[in-house]
C-alpha cells in the first residue's frame, strides 16, 4: 500500500490525535518519524511528523483535516514549498537520525563504564 503525506506537525500529541480523527472516519494512517521524536522526547525540527494516508484516500484526508481546522482550505491542494530539494532533506534527514544514534550510543557509554 502506498503512502502519501497530507499533514506535517512538529508536535507529536498534534500528530496521534490527527491519526484517531481520521481513523475514526475509516481512513487508513500513518505517522512517518514519529519514533524518532519519542525517542528523543522532541519532534525533529527537520521535517517534522508526517501524517500520511492511503494514496487513494488523500483527498478525502485532506478535506477531513480542513473540516476539523488543522489546515485552510486555500492551502489545501497547494504544493509545499521548501528551502530544500527533496534529496537534500532526505539526506539532511538522515543526518540527523545518525547524530541521534550516535548521542544515544555515547551516552550509553559514558553510563556502562562511569
């Protein structure tokens, strides 16, 4: 089943009330990176939480999440804009999932032997 992004939040409560919404209303969800920001304990500011929907019901999420306020309806089927290239954010992104990894290592270190 493909994907596609509708929604993108930075705030992860945001993002699990979105997913029951939409699911309430038979729409099949998905939250992209929303593990990275549990186990950091902060959305990544990159990206963000992406809300992503079955791609034959993207437009049915779309108008659900105007109807519910979380989106304007004249922003609703623009494409984003972005100061990135979408192979730049993917290796931006990557970037940063690698640098949590290695804080998490260290810091796993620096506890087993202090």
């Amino acid at each position: 089943m493909s994907f596609k992004t509708i929604h993108i939040t930075n705030d992860s409560t945001q993002a699990e009330v979105i997913k029951v919404q939409l699911s309430e209303n038979g729409i099949t969800t998905f939250l992209k990176d929303s593990v990275s920001a549990q186990v950091t304990g902060v959305p990544l500011e990159v990206g963000g939480i992406k809300i992503q929907v079955a791609e034959k019901q993207t437009k049915e999420g779309i108008l659900k999440l105007i109807e519910l306020g979380y989106i304007k309806e004249e922003h609703a089927f623009e494409k984003p804009k972005s100061a990135l290239t979408n192979s730049q954010a993917i290796l931006l992104n990557k970037i940063m999932k690698l640098a949590i990894t290695a804080l998490l290592i260290g810091f796993a270190a620096y506890f087993a032997f202090s």
